[in-house]
C-alpha cells in the first residue's frame, strides 16, 4: 500500500526570496505539486513572485484563485473542494506544497485550507512552515521598534471606520495595520490629526516591482495605490531614547 503523501503549509515571507526559510525550500525542491494563490482580479500569484530567482520546478506549479472575504459559506465551500482535491493527491502518495505570502497562520488563505483539510481527511499528514511576516521586514528595514519594556502592541485589519482606528491607537503603545488597501487616504489623514505622523513607518510591495519603504510620514506621503499590500506601523508616541 503506498503512504499518503504530506501537505506542507508554506509562509514564503514578504517578498524577498532571501527570506524564504531553509526548510521552505528543501519542500519546495521535493514537492509533487505546488499551489500558489492568487486574487481573482490578479495577473498572477504574488506568493509565487517573492520566489523570483529560486531553483525549483516551475512546471509543478498550479495557481489557484482564493477566497479570504465575503460569505462564510461561499468560503467553506471554495476551500473544501480544494481540500479534496489535495487530499486526493495525498491518498495517492503524493506531497503537496501550498504557498502563502508573510507567515503561513497570519492573516492567511492558509487557515481556511488547513481547517478544510482538517474536516476532510484528519488523518492525513501536514506539516506548517512560518515565514517573515511583512510587519517584522518592514520594522528590520526601518529600525522601528515593535515594542519595548511592557508596551502593548496590536495587530489588525484596517477598520472601515476610521473612528475605530483612533480608538484602536489611543487603547495601545504600537498598532500594526494589516490589510489598509482604500482606506490609506483616511488613515493617513487620522495620524496627521493626531500629529504622530513622524514615528509611523509604511512599507509597500516589499521585495517586489513598486517597492516603497518609509521610515517617517512625515512629510506626507502620496497616498496613489500604496494600499495594496502595504503595512502601516503606527507609534502613539516617540520612542524612548536613551543617553
């Protein structure tokens, strides 16, 4: 009888392929089948772009659209399918490797599927591989601390009420905002209100086309499509300095 195959969860980092664990690429290297998400409305999977001029057989992968919003059960739905589609290569002895930009369990399509996956065949192997999150590049590449001593740091999805938002940042020390996207216009509009424009930090399409990295918004930056995939950091106050 041949053994089931193993799914492998891979976090490929935020762009740079340098960042790429070493584990993550053995996988990528060994894999029968690598699946590599991209938006419906994308030209092309960005997960498989941060791969850009790594060695590994291009003509195993398969990309997929994916679901992250919307109606549960429309979600529920894409994901099983695809779970047992996976699954099924699994039962055949075949590995898998299913790619996702930053870390694997953060804000990730990768949730859905383990969780599918789960429900379909509970007893088949998997395996998880974290990555760089976007949020810990973009602090290494602009020197800002994500907390220091007892500070309360949060991590978040842009809110649609950008009250909410205030709200969110006068309640912590270090707000990480994820998933920005249109709002930034107004976003950006709250932290030159609360005038802590100069310790907030962005990063934009970080290792691919169009990168933009500001360690200051002060001045202000063009709002333009920095949006889309991009990450705020957002200090309430200075950080401490010390003589």
């Amino acid at each position: 009888m041949t053994p089931p195959g193993t799914f492998y969860g891979l976090g490929v980092g935020p762009g740079p392929h340098g960042l790429l664990p070493v584990a993550a690429l053995n996988v990528l290297q060994e894999a029968d089948f690598i699946y590599a998400p991209r938006s419906r409305v994308s030209e092309g999977s960005v997960a498989l772009a941060a791969l850009n001029g790594l060695d590994f057989p291009l003509e195993r992968v398969r990309e997929v659209a994916f679901l992250m919003d919307g109606d549960d059960s429309r979600i529920g739905e894409h994901y099983a399918t695809l779970a047992r589609e996976i699954a099924g290569y699994q039962r055949a002895g075949r590995s898998v490797a299913y790619l996702t930009i930053g870390d694997a369990m953060t804000y990730s399509t990768l949730g859905y599927l383990v969780a599918a996956l789960t429900r379909e065949a509970p007893n088949l192997p998997r395996r998880v591989f974290p990555g760089v999150t976007s949020y810990a590049a973009a602090a290494a590449l602009t020197g800002f601390s994500l907390g220091e001593g007892r500070e309360r740091a949060l991590i978040l999805p842009c809110p649609d009420d950008v009250e909410d938002l205030r709200a969110e940042i006068e309640r912590s020390d270090v707000v990480v905002l994820m998933k920005v996207g249109r709002r930034l216009p107004a976003v950006l509009a709250l932290l030159s209100d609360l005038g802590i424009l100069s310790h907030c930090a962005l990063a934009h399409r970080l290792g691919l086309d169009g990168e933009v990295v500001r360690a200051s918004l002060d001045p202000l930056p063009d709002p333009g499509r920095l949006g889309y995939l991009s990450v705020l950091l957002i200090r309430k106050s200075a950080p401490r300095r010390f003589s």
